[in-house]
C-alpha cells in the first residue's frame, strides 16, 4: 500500500485510472465536485474505485458554507463554521449543540455514498488583516471557541461512523495569500504561534490531520510546514498529535518546484502520506515513482485510523435535522 491519496478525474472510473490504483495501492481517494452527478453514479464510482486500489478510506471536503462538493439535491446545504460560531457567541450550550448537529448530519449525507471520511473540521483561528482563504470556515477567532467548536464537529463526525479530518495543522488563519496560489509568509515569533497550536493541542487526539502550507519563518527559516522536519517535529512532539498526518494537496501552487520532489521530502519530513487532489494522471504516476513505501510508524497510525471508526447510530437523522434547523433558524 503507497502513502498516497489521490483524486479521479471525472464520473466514471476509466482503465487506466483502474490499472494505476490496482498497481499502486493508494490507502485513500478523494472526491471533488467534477466527481459527482447522482447519487447512483457516485456510489458506482466509489465502488469501482475501492475495489481496483483496496482503499478503505474515501475523503471529500465537505465543511459547509463554500467548502461543500456534495450538494443538492445529494446533500442539503450547510452554514458556513462562522455562522455557528455566531451561535456560540450568543449561546455556548446551542453553538456546541449546532457543531455536533453539523458533523453528525454531513457525514450521515455522505456515508450511504460510500464517502466515510469528511475533510472537517477545521481548527484555524484567522488574525485581523489574513487572507479570506479561511474566513467564515473559521469556528471563531479565539482558540477556545475554535477548539471547542471544531471539536464537537469532530465528535459529530465520529458518532455518525466516519473518520474526520483536522485541518490546517499547525494553523492556518494567519497566511496573507491563499496557498492554492501561492506559499504564505507567517513571520510571527514563536510565541505569538501559540494562539494558532491551541486548537490543535486540544484535538490532537483525532484519528487524521491535514498540514498547513504555510512558511513559518520562526520555525524553519527554509522550508514549508509540510516539508520541513522541525515543523512536523513540532506537531508531533509539542502539538501532541500522533494520528495519521496528510499533505495539503500537493498540487496546490503553495509548494511550486517538482511535485515528486515535494512528495518525496513531505514524506521525509515526518508525514504519514501524500494528498493529491487533481486527478491528473502524469502527476499521479510522478509522484508514484517518487514515493518509498509506507513506513512502520505510518502503518501504525492507518491501523489506528482504520479501528477509530464507530457502528452507525440508530437514532433519528430527520429530527436531528429539523433539530438543526430549529437551531440555526432555517431549514438545514
């Protein structure tokens, strides 16, 4: 099995997509919206695309607000992170209530797709003057609100027998580009860093986390969170979280340079494996090329993974919906 996740490029599985998960072996797939017209068709696609690569674990980022890929009429629209934030503000017990709500239902959506692993929450507290990358997919812009709330979207996620993932590790919310164009500059000393790490302290017990690609300068005057050993030393050893670690997409126009290259150094740095989100098929095959195979300590961490999935409820999803609703004040 490759430390690789990798995209598809369209609805249908085609033979060669088929031949490289086959020969490959990804430990997971993505899905994105050029992935999905109905729910038989994305059923059919998961199911032909586990079955050529003997992945378990398929991925879609699915926050709410602008960061949905299963819309209507497959999934309801969600509330952007921010707007329940606003709830917590006026009311801690209902925002908590409304964050556990969206986790539990997002992943109820996509379970019966065959998608077991939304991309949430995500845990970066935005500063004043910041790109609006992040913005209202924030929780708050404290790190207590942040924490608390993303991680009752966490255990949401998990009551409802899927894996989340936290994002972006160890913070996002202070880049003044967006990384899917180019590398954020975080000059901050160290100790103004801390306000970022908080949230990821306090959900360093989740099962999977996403890199940040931003370049700390405080930290690595060199290289890139994903690519840089201190930076992964960090989260491991200061941040505290030994669960499976994920790339940013790799494909992202943060990282610049050879993609197989990036690949390659993410991995020698301290992540567990690599993301790439595009579906082309020669970066796929690049980066296949490049990478080693997974590492003892990032089979352990799978294997963690894989055991941290819990049986499907039996309570009531349409009341919890319009319990959600209620909540948020309009239909969800």
């Amino acid at each position: 099995m490759a430390p690789l996740i990798v995209g598809l490029s369209g609805t249908r599985l085609s033979a060669r997509e088929a031949d490289y998960l086959g020969s490959v072996r990804p430990l997971g797939l993505i899905l994105f919206a050029r992935n999905i017209e109905t729910a038989a068709q994305v059923s059919a696609l998961v199911t032909d695309a586990v079955a050529a690569s003997g992945a378990d674990l398929v991925f879609v980022d699915q926050e709410g607000g602008r960061v949905q890929r299963v819309r209507p009429p497959l999934a309801p629209r969600y509330p952007a992170a921010a707007v329940i934030g606003a709830l917590y503000g006026r009311d801690a017990a209902q925002g908590l209530r409304a964050a556990w709500l969206a986790g539990r239902l997002i992943a109820s959506d996509l379970l019966p797709l065959g998608l077991n692993a939304p991309c949430l929450p995500v845990a970066d507290v935005p500063v004043p003057g910041a790109h609006d990358i992040i913005g209202d997919r924030a929780w708050g812009t404290t790190p207590e609100a942040v924490a608390a709330l993303a991680g009752a979207a966490a255990e949401g996620v998990l009551a409802a027998g899927a894996l989340p993932v936290v994002k972006h590790i160890p913070g996002h919310g202070r880049a003044g580009v967006d990384s899917h164009v180019s590398l954020p500059r975080v000059d901050a000393p160290r100790a103004a860093l801390e306000t970022d790490f908080a949230p990821f302290r306090a959900l360093s017990h989740l099962p999977m986390a996403m890199t940040a690609h931003v370049f700390y300068t405080s930290l690595d005057p060199a290289l890139p969170a994903t690519l840089s050993p201190a930076v992964i030393g960090l989260i491991r050893d200061d941040i505290g979280f030994d669960g499976l670690l994920m790339t940013d997409d790799i494909s992202m126009g943060a990282m610049g340079g050879s993609i197989a290259d990036n690949a390659r150094a993410a991995l020698a740095a301290g992540c567990d494996c690599v993301l790439h989100c595009n579906g082309r098929m020669d970066e796929m095959e690049r980066i296949a090329e490049a990478l080693p195979e997974m590492s003892p300590d990032a089979a352990r961490r799978l294997g963690r993974v894989k055991t941290a999935r819990r049986q499907p409820p039996e309570d009531d999803t349409a009341a919890l919906r319009r319990e959600f609703g209620a909540l948020l004040g309009a239909a969800a």
